[in-house]
C-alpha cells in the first residue's frame, strides 16, 4: 500500500490535470479504493464504457 504522502502529492498532479478520468482517479485515492471497487463502480453497470485504472506511482509523475 502507497504511503499517504504519495497518495496526495499523486492527488495533487491530477487535480492539475482537471480532466475527466483524472477526477475519477482522485475520487478512487481520496477514498482508497481498489481495482475491484472501481470495476463495481464504473465499469459492471455500463454497457458501452471502458476504464482502465492503474495506481499511480509516484515514479511515474518525477519522470514526466
């Protein structure tokens, strides 16, 4: 599991972003969700949709 610090500096690029999927990525780092709950809530009950989540790695954002 991510420390929390990582979690909000992650928050924090993708409130930068302001998009959509970004917003849908916060919402699931703000309330430590999983993989499982985000299929439950986003993808079980639509028909034509297509989400894919991945945890953001800090990493990842230092080498952007």
């Amino acid at each position: 599991m991510r420390k929390s610090q990582e979690i909000d500096r992650a928050i924090a690029i993708l409130q930068k972003k302001g998009d959509k999927l970004s917003n849908v990525q916060i919402e699931i780092l703000k309330n430590r969700r999983n993989e499982v709950w985000a299929f439950e809530h986003y993808i079980k009950n639509s028909s034509n949709t297509c989400l894919l989540y991945t945890s953001p790695s800090p990493r990842d954002y230092a080498a952007s």
